[in-house]
C-alpha cells in the first residue's frame, strides 16, 4: 500500500511557482547577505581586546615599564590606540566606497551569480586572514590595513547584487514593507556577528574573525548552486515596475497632474499613482543594455538620496564600530557584556526598518517617511549620550529607539527607494539600472560610512559627548537633503486630497440634482 503524499510537499505543490521561485530568492539573498554583516562585525567587539584595561588584571608578569598597556596586542599598545583603530575602520569602508562605485558597474555586466558567490568566498577569506594574524603572532600594522583595504573591496560585490536579484524578482505594490523586513538581514548578521565574536573575544580573539570568515564562503557556495537572478530564467512571470496611464486617468490624474519624477509610490490611500498594468507584449525582446554611470545619476531622486545616505550612514556606521568601545568606556563592561549589549542597537534596527518600510507604503512618501525619523533621531541620540547609561533598563530602552531611528531611514533609501529608482519610469523597462542605481546610492552612503568612524577616532580623545554632536549634526543634514522631494510629496497628497474633495462635491451636486 502506497502512502500519501508527505504533507510538507502538498504544502509546497500548493504554493504557485512563481511564489516558490521568489521565496526562494527572498531566502537566499537574506542569508548572503546576513553573512556579508556578520564578517564585518568581529572587529568592533574586538577593538576592546586589542587594547583592555591592563591595569585591572594586575602588574605585568615580564615587569614591563609600561605596565598600563602590558596586555595590549601590538601595535595597539599605545596611547594612540583610538587613532589606530580608526584607521582600520577608514581602511574597510574608504575601499568600501570606492569599490562601491565600480562594483555596481561590473555587477550589470556579469552574471550576478557568480559575481556574488565569488564575492563573498573572496570576503572570507580576508576576514579569516585578519583573524590568522592573532594565531600567527603579526604585530604590524600594515598587515591589517592591507586586509581590511582588500576585504572592503571584495565585499562591494554583496550589497548591488542583493538589491538587483530582489528588485528583478518583486515589483513596486508593497516593496516598502516586504524590503524592510528583507532588510532585517543586516541588523541580523550584525547580532550575530556580534554574538559569535564574543564567545573568543576574550580567550582567542583570532577565532572571532576565522569563523565568520568559514560561514561567509559557506552561505557563498549555497548561493552559486541555488540563486536565480531573473524570473524569465525558470519560466516565471517577471513583476511589473510601473504605472499605467489608463489606471491613472481613472484616478483623475492627468498628464499635467503625473509626478514628474516618480518619486512617490504607488501605493496607500494617500498616494497619487496605481499599480502597473504595464502588457508584457509591449516589452523590449532584445536584451537592453547596462545604463552608464552618468545615465543612472540623471534619474530623478538619485543624488538627493545619495546625499541623505551619506549624512544617515555616517551616524549608523559609527554606532557599529564604536558603540561597543563607548560602552566599555562610560558603562565600564566587560568586552562580551558591551558586545551582547550593543545588539540592542541591531534589534531597534531591525523594527525600525520594518517600520519605515510600512508607513512609506501606507503613506506613498519615501523622503517624508525618511525626514521624520530623522528629525526624531536628533534629540534621541542627545538622550542616549546623557542619561542612557543611568540604569541597564534605560540603556537597552534608548539603544532600541535609537537603533530604530537611524537605521530605519538607512535601510528603507538602500533597499526600497535603491530599487524604485532602479526601476524607475524613465528608464523605460530597462531593468539593467538596478545594479548602478543600487551601486551610486550605496557607494555615496558608504563615503559616509567610512568618515563617521574616521571622525569618532579623531574627535572620542576631547570626549564622547562631541562625538554624539556630530552625530547629530549629520541626522540635521541628511534630513535637510531631502528637503526638496519631501515638499514634492507635500504637494502631491495636497494634489490629490484635493482632487478627491472636489469629486465628492461632484457627486454630491449630481444626488441633489437627480432629487
């Protein structure tokens, strides 16, 4: 006698193909690039280790003269060990940058398979090579520099295709929302990095960086044998981009009423467009080619979200490297409680990109959605610096809402505003933009990222509080950036509520006149 068929497959067959495909892809990419944060992690929890305070473990066992840095790995034994560790940041993320630039370039000409895959093997490899030299006894510092200036570069290949495997495989009707929950992965990989560096961190801090390195080329390998990049590839309907002009003729848009620009979405009651109707008939058959740098600069909303990312990667970034110094320094925790405790800041992040992601879709208004938290941000981060570490309740409080403040414009301009842009209508179907888009918005963000914690070295040794007035004045900045699509959002939903008032007097005219 046959038995049925296993309930879990029943399940499966139930769900359509084209679902199971972008499920998959949901999945997949989530991981890749969960592993891609969890490589880059080690080195802030690690920062504590490679300077402690030798004076609480006691005098120096070989009587060194200087016994208050006896227990510090060299080269980061003396009084200029912040400027040094800043250094290694400005090394990863100024690469970073760079790379970013060209990385988007390369990823619309290559088969984003293998770009990823080979990517992130190439990640583990230089992060493993960090960790190798603890257990190799390297004391030099351009050995680290070397590494993480390589491991900056190779890492560029992550975030541009991500973004494009996801973007070629959702349209625009809930991208807010179902991109702001994808996005968890980097608050996700930053908890786990954080949480695997601590288990060597103070015994064996080498492994701290080795085995993040093992898991990145794992989940790479995965990648090479599972990622679909286009959903033509397997037979699957591809997501449509854009709006139809019947749909908002019928919303009583006309042609001199559409957004220009096509920054606003199309979706929620406040919004002014509709969901594409656009007929896959009318598509191009032969393949377009890859925008060029200049082209993607010219799409409309690109250099003024480039510009906010800068400012709003500026404060995320350097929460992600210092936040676990800052709380050994004023909190006075041990290395492993510092780094458990600053994965607050990762959980806020993740509820805050969610967040931003719903109203945005709710409302139709990327860079209001943006400008608010922002402005919310400031006097968060004021607080933290002042009473956050008042009690353990008040600080994981205020690490929460301030990790959902900053991270929440951050992860909503990379993911859905990156693949709105990259798709956006004046490209013309042109789906080979993502990448370059994604590349361009990124890559300006990450120019901040790599001076947020350039800055924090150089400005920590006059104290922490000027180090949260930067901070802040990079929130103020980013948020003054989108000053000018936040009033064109304004305008539109003034637009439209007053077109749906005069509507209804219609109606109302046309009842009476019936009577």
């Amino acid at each position: 006698m046959r038995a049925a068929l296993a309930p879990g497959i029943r399940l499966l067959r139930a769900v359509p193909r084209d679902s199971r495909y972008r499920g998959l892809t949901l999945v997949l990419t989530f991981f890749c690039y969960t592993s891609y944060h969890l490589s880059r992690k080690p080195i802030s929890i690690v920062k504590s280790q490679l300077h402690p305070n030798c004076t609480a473990l006691g005098p120096s066992p070989h009587n060194d003269s200087n016994s208050s840095a006896w227990c510090s790995w060299a080269p980061f034994d003396g009084d200029n060990y912040k400027e040094l560790f800043g250094a290694l940041d400005n090394a990863f993320l100024v690469a970073y940058a760079i790379g970013m630039f060209i990385s988007g370039i390369f990823g619309e000409r290559l088969p984003l398979r293998y770009y990823l895959s080979g990517g992130m093997v190439l990640s583990g490899l230089f992060t493993a090579l960090f960790g190798l030299g603890y257990f190799w006894d390297i004391h030099v510092l351009w050995y680290f520099i070397i590494v993480q200036v390589c491991n900056g570069l190779v890492q560029t290949t992550g975030w541009p295709s991500v973004v494009a495997c996801v973007g070629n495989w959702f349209g625009k009707g809930k991208r807010g929302l179902i991109m702001g929950i994808w996005n968890s992965h980097t608050s996700v990989g930053n908890i786990l990095g954080s949480l695997i560096a601590g288990v060597w961190v103070s015994s064996t801090w080498g492994l701290s960086f080795v085995v993040p390195g093992v898991i990145i080329v794992v989940v790479g390998i995965i990648c090479f044998f599972f990622l679909v990049e286009y959903p033509e590839d397997v037979g699957c309907s591809p997501p449509l981009h854009h709006m139809a002009s019947d749909e908002e003729d019928a919303r009583g848009v006309t042609s001199n009423q559409k957004d220009p620009e096509g920054i606003i979405p199309n979706e929620g009651p406040l919004s002014i467009t509709g969901q594409s109707s656009v007929d896959r008939s009318d598509s191009p058959k032969e393949e377009p080619e890859a925008i060029s740098f200049l082209g993607a600069l010219r799409i409309p909303g690109v250099v003024e979200f480039s510009l906010c990312l800068l400012f709003a990667k500026l404060v995320s970034y350097t929460f992600l490297y210092w936040l676990p110094l800052y709380i050994v320094n004023i909190a006075h925790f041990s290395a492993k409680e510092a780094g458990d405790l600053s994965t607050l800041f990762d959980v806020g992040g993740i509820l805050g990109g969610i967040f931003a992601g719903l109203i945005s879709d709710y409302t139709g208004g990327r860079a209001t959605t943006c400008c608010v938290m922002l402005v919310a941000a400031a006097p968060m981060l004021f607080l933290y610096n002042h009473v956050g570490q008042n009690g353990i309740g008040t600080s994981i409080a205020m690490l929460i809402i301030c990790g959902a403040l900053v991270n929440g414009p951050y992860a909503l301009i990379t993911t859905a505003v990156s693949a709105d842009l990259g798709t956006h209508e004046s490209l013309k179907g042109n789906s080979r933009a993502l990448s370059t888009v994604t590349a361009i918005i990124d890559g300006t963000g990450s120019v901040g990222a790599a001076l947020g914690p350039l800055l924090a070295g150089l400005i920590s040794p006059t104290g922490w509080n000027n180090v949260f007035y930067m901070l802040i004045a990079a929130d103020v900045l980013a948020c003054l950036l989108l000053t000018r699509v936040v009033v064109k959002e304004v305008r539109g939903w003034c637009g439209f509520m007053v077109r749906k008032r005069g509507s209804s007097v219609q109606l109302t005219e046309s009842v009476l006149d019936w009577k």
